[in-house]
C-alpha cells in the first residue's frame, strides 16, 4: 500500500492512498466473509463465499453489496503506515468504486488525536468494595463432583413409574443377531429422560420386580449407502431391582478414599478457590481501574472538539447498529426496548463524553508519568476485548492494520495500572487490601 501524507493548515492531515491490486482482493473477501458471519451462512469446502451467497441468497454480486466494509478494512492499514493515531475512524474520499483485479484509490482527511491536561496528577481517591472468594461457586463444583459418584442402592419395590431407576437385564437383536451394545446381565436406567428412543420407556412402566417383558422398538442404523434410517429392534427386559440414586456426602473421609491428591476437604475447596477467583480478580481489578478512571477524569481540563465528538458519536451509533442487526434485531425493536430513540440517542451521547474523557484523562497521565506499555499489557487490552480468545483479537488487530489503536488501548491500562497502584483506596464494610470481601460481578 503507498500512502502520501500532507499537513494541512487547519491541523489535519490528508493521506492519498493508493491499494494494491491484492490488497484489494484481500479486503473484498474479508468483507465478504464478514458478510456470511453475520447472515449466519457457513462457509462450504471448494466454494467461495460469493458462490455461496449466490445460492443461498440469489445475490450475484456480492463484491457490489460488500463494497463500503472492504474500503473501510483498507483504512485502518493507510493508518497505520505513517503510524497515525486518528481522533476517530477517518470517511474515506473514493474517486473511483472499489473493484476486484485492479489497484483502488482514496483519501483520508485525518484529524489526529489530540492532546489535553489534566488538572491535577497527584494520586486519585476513592473507596472500593473489598474482593470475596465465590465460595457459591466452589459449593457448585463440589455438587457436580459428587454427582459424578453417584451409586444406586435396592428400595422398596413397586410399579415402575417415571422418573424411577432402576436395575434391568437386557438382550436386545435386530434382524435375530444380537446387539453386544444393548444386550447386559446388570444395568442402571433411569426412566423419562429420554436415554432411549421414544416409546421404550413406555414399555417399562408398570413393570414390577423380577417381572420379564419382550418388546420391539424403533432405533436409528445406516442403511447400505450409510444413510441414516430406522430399524426396528426387539427386546427382552427383566426387572432385578428398583433403584434410588445415593449421591455421597464430599468430607474428608470421602477426600482420603476417593482423592488422595487432597489433604482434606479444606484443601479442596482451597484449590477449587484458586482455579475459580482467578479469572474473577481480573474482573475486579477492571473494577476498580473503572472506579479510578471516573476519578482521574474529574481532573480533565480543556474543550473536546465538536469535530472529535461528532465523529466519534457517529461510529459509536454505527457499531451499535451493527452489533443490533447480528443479534437478530430490528433497530426499531432494540429503540423500543430501551425507551424509543431519543433515549438511545441520550444514553449513547452520556455514554461518548464519558468515554472520551476518560481516555484523554489517561492519554495525559500516560505521558506525564513517562511510562511505557508491555506485552503483558497488550495481552491484557486484548482479554479486556474477548475474554475467551484474546490472542486471537491481537492477531486479528495487527492483521487489519488496527496497530494503533492496540498500542493506543495497551498504553491506556498501563496508565489505568499505574493509577490503582498509586491510589489511596478506601474498602468499604472495614475491609482492606489483604481481607478481601467482594463479590465480583
């Protein structure tokens, strides 16, 4: 990609971009898979994403449809060359349409990011709900390992009924030849919950012990071009027991017998502890980075630019849209649910002052202390981003040219870290930094 950069007189700076013929290609199929993700159609081996919309959908022209997002992919890149940090996302000027198999042509009147001042840098206050262990979700997991031992004992004998387990003997044949599968001298099965195919549990109710029934049912097999079709099976059931399920009572007998690895049942939940509140304390450090953001951006001095406020507005709305439509949504019908469109537009335009400010609150802390972002930072901006797979938004971001505003994000929690680090926090409820009592979210 060649990007000519020129100053202009009224501080913004024009890029003249030019896009190779395969830079071109890469963002039309980008867009194009975008597309796909967001109309939920799966891509399909040996085609491409066009020829697929095409059957699907009758569009015959998807490059046409997905035009706007393939030149919106190519900004971040001319960006990025002259490592532009703009104010918010540059409209390109396009001379002439984006097209496949040629060289593309636009420009960037960019306004780059501002700097301001704050009013004060000394080290912010405020008070913090102290961090609690989820001791719920330790007794959770307890629950569920305990289910997982579950035995079941003889009871009192009776007509089966729904819902009960019970101990059966079992030879099952289709076409005279037996099934190893569903033929077993002892075995546990719990009625009504659709373990088998429907109409089999049917076949058992009512059964009392030691009583013996043969019956046939319906299963799914593969016929000899292995399509998936039904046979009919037969079987021959005697009822051994009527069961009930014992699920046993985890303490540190249990502990010794059954997992060795732990001291007692204090050691386990010490170690379920530890695997669980993990994840939940970088939550709660964003909590408190959160609390001291709002604080720092008390100190902000100056005037945010219509400009900067506009155009950031603008891209917010866009994305909410976005975001809307792959939910399934009408905009019409997100409107309404929150209140019409005016409320949305009120609750965006708080939402994007806020936003703004906080981040130029930080931007000017960042530079004040002279600190300087890590890896460990870039990796926790992306966690931030996806908790699920922040490794893969990096690779995403650096991909799509969007460099900058990973580095813009990194150097933004550094300065947010720094800022916790150096705080005079208060915890609330008499708690403090080393007896942690919150709950997070």
């Amino acid at each position: 990609m060649k990007v000519i950069k020129k100053k202009q007189a009224d501080g913004h700076v024009r890029l003249d971009v030019t896009a190779s013929t395969a830079e071109v290609s890469n963002a039309l199929n980008q867009a194009s898979e975008q597309f796909c993700a967001q109309m939920n159609i799966q891509p399909v081996r040996g085609k491409t994403p066009a020829q697929v919309v095409s059957e699907r959908l009758g569009i015959r022209d998807l490059d046409s449809v997905v035009a706007q997002q393939a030149v919106d992919m190519l900004v971040p890149h001319a960006l990025n060359k002259h490592n532009l940090v703009p104010a918010f996302q540059p409209t390109p000027q396009l001379s002439t349409p984006i097209k496949r198999g040629r060289a593309f042509q636009f420009s960037l009147d960019v306004l780059p990011k501002p700097s301001f001042e704050l009013s004060d840098y000394s080290p912010v206050k405020f008070t913090a709900q102290p961090f609690m262990p989820d001791e719920e979700e330790i007794d959770r997991q307890i629950s569920q390992l305990a289910q997982q031992y579950v035995t079941f004992v003889a009871t009192d004998p009776h007509p089966v009924e729904k819902g009960d387990s019970i101990l059966i003997k079992m030879t099952t044949t289709k076409n005279g030849e037996e099934i190893p599968g569903l033929t077993t001298n002892s075995r546990s099965y719990t009625t009504g919950m659709d373990l088998m195919p429907v109409g089999f549990d049917d076949n058992l109710f009512g059964m009392e012990v030691g009583e013996t029934r043969t019956f046939t049912f319906e299963g799914p097999g593969l016929d000899e071009n292995m399509n998936e079709v039904m046979e009919e099976y037969e079987t021959t059931i005697t009822l051994l027991e009527v069961q009930k399920e014992v699920v046993p009572v985890i303490n540190d007998e249990w502990i010794t017998n059954n997992m060795p690895m732990y001291k007692s049942l204090a050691d386990m939940r010490a170690d379920f502890g530890k695997r669980i509140n993990a994840e939940r304390e970088k939550y709660y450090e964003d909590y408190k980075r959160n609390l001291a953001a709002a604080e720092l951006s008390k100190r902000f001095e100056g005037t945010i630019p219509d400009e900067i406020y506009e155009g950031s507005l603008a891209e917010e709305q866009r994305q909410l849209r976005q975001q809307v439509a792959q939910s399934g949504q009408s905009w019409e019908q997100f409107c309404e649910q929150q209140g019409g469109e005016q409320q949305v537009g009120m609750m965006l335009m708080v939402s994007m002052r806020q936003k703004l400010v906080q981040g130029f609150a930080m931007d000017a802390y960042y530079r004040h202390e002279g600190l300087m972002y890590t890896e460990e930072d870039l990796d926790d901006a992306c966690f931030q981003l996806n908790p699920r797979n922040p490794h893969g938004v990096r690779l995403q971001m650096e991909k799509n040219g969007l460099g900058f505003a990973l580095r813009e994000a990194a150097e933004r929690l550094r300065a947010c870290k720094h800022l916790v680090e150096h705080a005079d926090i208060t915890y609330a409820e008499g708690g403090s930094q080393g007896q942690p009592t919150f709950v997070a979210g």
